[in-house]
C-alpha cells in the first residue's frame, strides 16, 4: 500500500477541484509535530445546513493501521460520485482523513490505549461538538487474522441505545457481506479477548483494551449515534480493503436519509432520550435543526426525567406519564407511545387539555408523537383515545 502522507494530500487536493460544487477542505489544527490535521467537508451546498444530518467520520487515529487509507479513499470518492447524490443532499459528512499525522509517517500507533490523546482532545473533539454530530463512526484496521468488525458498546444502557446500535451494526454487517466481506459484530471489552489470536490471552491479561475513546465523549454530551470499525489490512489487499470499508460504511450513511419505523422524521435514529419502544421521551421539532438542539438539551437533562411509564386503562385509550425535576427547558420535547396496529386516532390531551398530535407506522403498529412545549419541572400525562 502507498503510505504516504504527501499522496493523501494531494489526491485530496484534486478532489476538492473536481468537485469544488460539493467539497470544502478545513485545516482544523496542527499536530504536536507541527503537520496539518484536514477535514473534509461533503455535501450538497444548494440544500441549507438546518435541514441535513450530520456525520463525522475519522480515519487513522492509530497511525500504523494501513487498511485505513483505502478505505477512506473509496469512502470520499463515493461520496463525490451520482450514487452519493442522496447522502450529499441529506447529509453533511465530515471525514477526517488522518485524524493522526505524527503517527502515520512513523508508522507507529502513535496514541495511548487508555485514553484520548491531545490532539483528539484540542482537535477532533470541538469538531465533533461543534458540528453537534448526528453520527460518528471511526474506522481501524488490523494487521494480523482476517477478522473484521464492526464495534459497538459505548452507550450507558439507556432507552434503546444499545438496541438501536445493534440494528446499525447489523445493517453495517449485512451490506458487507453482501459484496462478500464477513464481519462480526462485538461491544467494546471483547477486544481485550483479542479473538485474531491463535492463542487466547490468559485470565489475568491485564494491559488496558483499546476502544473508540473519542466516540464516547460524542455520545455522552450530544448522544451521537458512535460506532467503529475494522478492516483487515493483513488478509486484504489494497483494493479489498476499500471495498471492504465501503461496503460497511455505505448502510450506516444510508440510516442518515431515510426513516427508521419507530421515528416520524428520517435521520439517524437517535432520539429516544428516555423509556422503550412502547412509550418514550423523545426529541421534537419540525426541522433536523431544531431536533438536533432538542435531542442534546433532553439528553444532557436525562437524569432530571423519570422512564415514561404507559397505562392501559382500557382497549380503546392508552395514557403515558413522565416527571421532570430540573431548571426550566427551552427546548420542547415528545411522549411517543406505540399502539397496536393502525387505529384512527379520536382525541388526545396533556394533562388534561386538548392538544394536538401526529404518527408514523410500521408494518403492525401506530407510533403517536405528542410534544410537549419547552417544559418547567413538573408531571406531564398524555391520555390517547383510538
């Protein structure tokens, strides 16, 4: 593989002048050795920003990991290409290309296994707040076995964080295998099991496992849909290593621009804040925008809502109830409950008072959506009749 940092630059450079309508290139720091760490910004300029998922997508973060750059490079020119039209105009996708310079010219790792290193903390990590991340994914590759992976884990087990990364892991696994790449699937502290050996490590192993440090910093402040992978650089080739990583990355892009069943706007499925999949506390608003600041207000206050709690009084009427004890919101947020099958909906009320509502299906139920406007600490009822 062609390692060179020069070659990445300049095949960088030639996409931004035969794409200037889409690409922007970001110079977002310097390294601790003085090399420029560049981001590059995809999307399609005619659609306003409000209106688009956000994606970030880091690349050699751990220098010596050579499938890496095949892999971004399919990824950029997909992007750029008619079959990326879609994600371009939905999405804003932000891929860092060599998220660590220093390390990839020596050919060394070049960051400490138990946290992040400086310059993802001065560098990635405003990106990623910043750009209020929707998604971050952060692509690896290994250099020994032929295992490929996609990585989940770094949710706190709250409402259906760990269900919804699994379905995008799934979806990430299934569009490889199509083009013929066998991933598995494995949470973060499997790795410490170290499943490319011939030789399991004994019991008392005890040199830290390395996980996706920055993606856990985007899911705690802005509850970013995180995942990770890896490609292979020591079974593939060159090109397979593309092939690969695209093959993967292409069906988690894809949650960016469609509906998932249980949402009633598309976007990447992450805003249930609170509760399951039968009654929820949600992000609400109109524009992707505005669900985005509703998303990260409610998460950041989630220790201040109670689990929604669903009643079934009767067969024809479904309540639904959430308490709030912080400082006042200034973001609206949404009770969501799911009824079997697709009723007409006869009346809905919060706390008592009419309101509005809407909802989305899926092939066997109905999802209600009731917002609730910016919120003072309180006990909020929903009361649904179908």
């Amino acid at each position: 593989m062609n390692l060179s940092l020069e070659l990445i630059e300049e095949n960088i450079r030639k996409l931004l002048v035969d794409n200037s309508d889409a690409v922007e290139l970001h110079s977002l720091g310097l390294s601790a050795e003085g090399r420029n760490i560049n981001a590059v910004y995809i999307t399609d300029k005619k659609v306003p920003l409000g209106e688009k998922e956000v994606a970030v997508i880091m690349g050699l973060r751990h220098g010596d990991e050579a499938g890496v750059v095949p892999a971004v490079s399919s990824l950029l020119d997909w992007l750029v290409s008619e079959n990326g039209t879609e994600t371009r105009r939905k999405q804003l996708v932000i891929v860092i290309p060599v998220v660590n310079p220093d390390g990839f010219v020596k050919q060394e790792f070049g960051a400490p296994r138990d946290r992040i290193s400086d310059d993802e903390s001065k560098i990635m990590l405003p990106l990623i707040l910043k750009s209020q991340a929707d998604m971050v994914l952060d692509i690896h590759s290994l250099e020994r076995g032929d295992l490929e992976a996609v990585i989940t884990g770094h949710t706190e087990h709250l409402g259906e964080d760990d269900l919804i990364h699994g379905l995008a892991a799934c979806r990430m696994m299934e569009g490889a295998a199509v083009a013929g790449y066998p991933y598995v699937i494995h949470a973060l502290g499997v790795q410490s099991l170290a499943p490319w050996l011939s030789t399991p490590r004994p019991s008392n192993y005890d040199t830290p496992s390395y996980n996706n440090w920055v993606c856990a910093p985007a899911y705690e402040q802005l509850h970013s849909l995180v995942m990770g992978m890896e490609v292979n650089d020591f079974y593939l080739n060159e090109d397979d290593c593309g092939k690969s990583g695209l093959a993967a990355i292409i069906p988690l892009l894809e949650l960016g621009n469609t509906r998932s069943s249980w949402e009633f706007s598309s976007g990447y499925p992450n805003r249930i804040i609170r509760g399951n999949m039968l009654v929820s506390l949600r992000a609400a608003g109109k524009s992707t925008a505005v669900r985005r600041e509703s998303r990260m207000e409610i998460w950041q206050k989630r220790d201040f809502f109670t689990d929604p709690i669903r009643m079934l009084p009767s067969q024809n009427r479904i309540k639904a109830k959430v308490e709030y004890s912080g400082e006042p919101l200034s973001s609206a947020f949404s009770v969501c409950c799911r009824i079997r099958g697709n009723p007409a909906i006869s009346g809905v009320s919060l706390n008592g008072i009419k309101t509005d509502c809407y909802s989305a299906t899926d092939n066997c139920s109905t999802f209600v959506f009731v917002d609730v406007p910016p919120a003072v600490a309180g006990t909020y009822e929903v009361s649904i009749d179908f």
